[in-house]
C-alpha cells in the first residue's frame, strides 16, 4: 500500500503511465549503442585527463591504477542495481524515480536535489576545464597571452569560454536526443583515439624504477592532506593525514571515482529509449567495461613516465598537473599538444551528457509537481525545451561567473549516496513487488546490493571532512525547499487528496504551448 505524507510512494504503474501524457512524452528513439556512447562520452573526460595525474601526485603514487580498480568495483556493483532497476521502471527519472517508488517522495525528492548537485555542478565545473584547454590550443595557434576569460578585478571575471561551449550545448540538447547521440559519437570516438594514443606512445617512455614506491609512505600530520582537508575515515581512524600510504590509497579511489560518474545517467534516458528493457543495461555495463580497462592502462602508463613526485600539486608552479605533463617531462611537446586536443573534444561531450542528464531529472520532478509543472512540458521534437533552457541557463551562469575549485568532491558525495539509494531501494521492490517482470535481475541481490552500499559507504569516508560539510549544508537547504514549495505542489499529493475526500482528482491544467 502507497504510504501518505512524506513517505507516500508512486506506483511503478503510475510512474509508466505518466509517460504517455501528450503534453511531456518524450521521443523514443535511443538504442543500446546510443546509450553506450552516452556513457563513455560523459565518463571519458576531466576524470582520465586531468585526475589521474593528480592523483598520483598528491594521494596514491604508482598505486593510482589500483585505486580506479576500487572505485570500478564500487561502480560496477551498484551498476548492477542500476540495471535492474531502469529495467524494471523505464521512466526518466534515474535514481530519483527509483526512490519515488520505494522510499516516497520525501526521499526522493532529497536524492534528486542530490543530483541537481552532481550533474549541474559537475557541468560548471568540467565547462571552467573546458575553456582552460581552449585557452591552451588558442595559444597554440594565437600565440601565449590569449586568454578565454576577462578579468573584471577585484577577483570576478566573466569566462566566455565556458559560456560559449554550454550555449552550443545547450541547443543540440533542444533540438533533439538523437541529434546530440550523433555529435557525442563522433567526439568520443576522436578522444578515444587520442587515449589509445597516450597509452601506445606512452608505453615507450615507461621507465620501471617509477614504480617503486608502489604504494609511497604515508605522510605525517601537517605536511599533506589534514584536518578540514584530510579524509573523514583518516581523522577518524587517527591518521595524520590522507597524502600517501593507505590512507592516501583510499582518498584516491574516492577521488577518482568522479571519473567514473556518468555511466549512471545512461538509466535517465530509459524512458527516450526504443527498448529499455535490453538496451539499459546494456548501455551501462558496455560504457563501464571500456572506460575502466582505459583508466588503468593511462595510469600505469602515466605514472610509468615520470616519477609520481613530479606530478605533485606542490611540484613546480602549484598548478594541477595532466597527462600532457608526463610527456613534456621526456621532451614530447608535440604529443602534449595533441593530448590538449583530445582533452578540449572529450570535455565538450561530458558537459553535454551531464546537462542532460539534468535536465531529465528536473523534468521528472517537474512532472510529478515537486518543481514547476510548466518544466515538464515538451517541444515538438519531443524535448523538454524548457527544463533544457533553465538548466542551461543555470549551468552557464556557474560556469561563467564563479570558481570551479573543490567542486569534484562535492560531486562525488552526492553521486555515492545516490548509489546507495539505488542499491538499498532494489532490495525494498524485491519484497514489496516481487511480482514485477524484471528483464535484468541483479544475480545474488542480497549478497551484492549490500556489497554496494557498502563500497559506496566506504568511499564516501574516505572523501574530505569539508566536503561533508557542504554536502549537509546542501541537503538543509533542499529540505528547506521541499516544505516550503514541494510538498504542497505534489501531483501525488493531490491525487491521494481526492481519492480521500471521495471526490474527482483535479489535475494541475497543462503547461501553455511555446
């Protein structure tokens, strides 16, 4: 029986049949192959060009490649309830309609501003690495000094770069899904290419005493990552600091678990696909498989070419170092400016597949009333143009106006406790609805789902103690939000309203047309 109240949850047949409603129904016309690329496009980009080597640097040394090892497992557990559930429930939605249906809507309606956090937050952030590899290739052909951001003093300045890259975006995403699968197929198979050139160039440059340390000493209190800064399972288990050694090992796969974040967005395309059953998980474990076996291959080879000290924050200028500083350090400049390229083609894809990601998710809560119902409506191309606009609008204005410093944590956070949900709401629907067809049923759910949970838990720790800090404070205000405006607007609210007064359910009026 649906709960009332906060824990009041939407039937799996509600959630379907919403899906026909002539004013937001979505064009289906995504294969599993689409959704593949979806994935590896998002998955493919500021993580494996920019985070591996920084990793290595600051966190885990040579062991870099075992710490994307730990963050596939995690990934590839809770991929599996994913799977299980977009099979089961093809709606748009992902994690947050999954929780509508198990935990009700207060949950949901916390997971999905959870993923506001993750997706729009992560597009501003990869957009700023965007314009940065812009700026790189424009000095590469315009000379140095070209700069893509205008510096307006007192520490504002407008980044046209960013600006530019999410509004072109932003209308491939409107004028349609299919379109934007078609430009994603040919980004990510030149940034493909430029990875497997990393890797097979790279391979002649591997000197082996670069392993060794494999796993480097942990460092004392004060000189590495510590206090507000370190881990929150290192202060908690006494260690001095999260730089190196276990700890360090552990951060790592926490951090570059933001390089994985992206295969989950390939479930909130499940009700634009034109057989969800199949092409869903089909989608997920394809994209997962390829991007891991990249990762590992251009960290061994990445920290293989220099030693990880030279790829420390604090070595040289400060600056965050790259995979193209690996081969400027042996004297291949040719190469580095190649790998700039491919970085700038890679970024374009993942700010696009996380903006639609978002935009599916606030159309999901538009539709269900917990945001404006005027977001949910759809174009004639079948789009939610207007949920597109507004998440654009939003994304560009974070991108171009303010710092994108510290912002792969917070989106790590939000991403793993999404996945927890997900992996605990997949055993709730095997009790209360074991009569669901399942198309893809997680093999040894009460073995792995919990496994899930707490690998996912288990990295979290192991993410910074002001990164929890702002993750609560992030949660507040969503709280705050729902009280306020959400709750009193649910669509489900109101049906279960009119069904207790015995009268007719007055549904909200539709959106105007455009």
């Amino acid at each position: 029986m649906p709960g009332t109240g906060l824990w009041r949850t939407k039937s799996i047949e509600q959630s379907i049949s919403d899906t026909d409603e002539p004013e937001t129904k979505l064009r289906r016309n995504l294969s599993a192959w689409d959704l593949t690329v979806f994935g590896v496009a998002v998955v493919i980009g500021a993580g494996i060009f920019t985070l591996t080597a920084r990793t290595a640097g600051d966190f885990a040394g040579p062991s870099v490649s075992v710490a994307f090892v730990i963050a596939a497992i995690a990934c590839a557990l809770a991929a599996l309830c994913y799977a299980e559930f977009a099979s089961t429930v093809p709606v748009a939605g992902s994690a947050y309609t999954f929780s509508y249906a198990t935990f009700g809507e207060f949950m949901a309606w916390i997971i999905g501003w959870d993923l506001i956090l993750e997706l729009a937050v992560g597009a501003a952030a990869v957009a700023k690495g965007w314009s940065s590899y812009l700026q790189t290739v424009l000095e590469y052909i315009f000379g140095k000094g070209t700069k893509t951001s205008i510096d307006l003093g007192g520490g504002f300045g407008i980044d046209w770069g960013a600006f530019i890259v999410v509004a072109a975006l932003v209308t491939l995403l409107v004028l349609g899904t299919k379109l934007s699968s078609r430009f994603s197929m040919v980004i990510t198979g030149i940034k493909v290419a430029v990875v497997l050139f990393v890797v097979i160039l790279g391979f002649f440059y591997i000197k082996s005493s670069n392993y060794t340390p494999f796993v480097p000493e942990g460092k004392p209190a004060g000189s590495g990552s510590s206090g507000v800064d370190q881990s929150l399972f290192s202060l908690l288990a006494g260690g001095g600091s999260s730089s190196f050694g276990i700890f360090g090992l552990l951060a790592g796969a926490s951090i570059v678990f933001f390089a994985f974040i992206g295969f989950d967005i390939v479930a909130t395309t499940a009700e634009e696909t034109r057989n969800p059953q199949k092409a869903v998980p089909r989608g997920i474990f394809g994209s997962l498989a390829i991007v891991t076996v990249l990762y590992v291959a251009v960290s061994l080879v990445v920290v293989g070419m220099v030693p990880y000290t030279d790829l420390s924050t604090s070595a040289g200028d400060g600056s965050h170092k790259t995979l193209a500083t690996a081969f400027s350090a042996n004297g291949v400049d040719w190469a580095a400016n190649v790998i700039s390229v491919g970085a700038l083609a890679g970024l374009t894809t993942v700010v696009m597949v996380l903006m639609l990601g978002q935009v599916r998710i606030i159309f999901a809560m538009s539709r269900d009333g917990l945001m404006p119902r005027s977001l949910a409506k759809t174009s004639d191309r079948g789009t939610p143009k207007r949920a597109t606009l507004v998440v654009g609008a939003l994304v560009a204005a974070g991108a171009t106006f303010f710092p994108a410093d510290k912002l792969e944590e917070m989106v790590n956070v939000g991403t793993l406790f999404a996945f927890i949900l997900v992996s605990a709401g997949v055993l709730v629907l095997r009790k209360t609805r074991p009569d669901l067809t399942r198309a893809f049923r997680v093999p040894g759910v009460w073995v792995i789902a919990p496994l899930a949970i707490l690998a996912c838990l288990w990295l979290m720790l192991n993410l910074t103690v002001l990164t929890w800090l702002r993750f609560v404070a992030w949660m507040v205000i969503g709280v705050v939000i729902y009280f306020a405006y959400s709750r009193r607007h649910s669509l489900l609210g109101k049906r279960q309203s009119g069904v207790e007064q015995g009268g007719a359910v007055s549904e909200p009026a539709p959106p105007v047309a455009d």
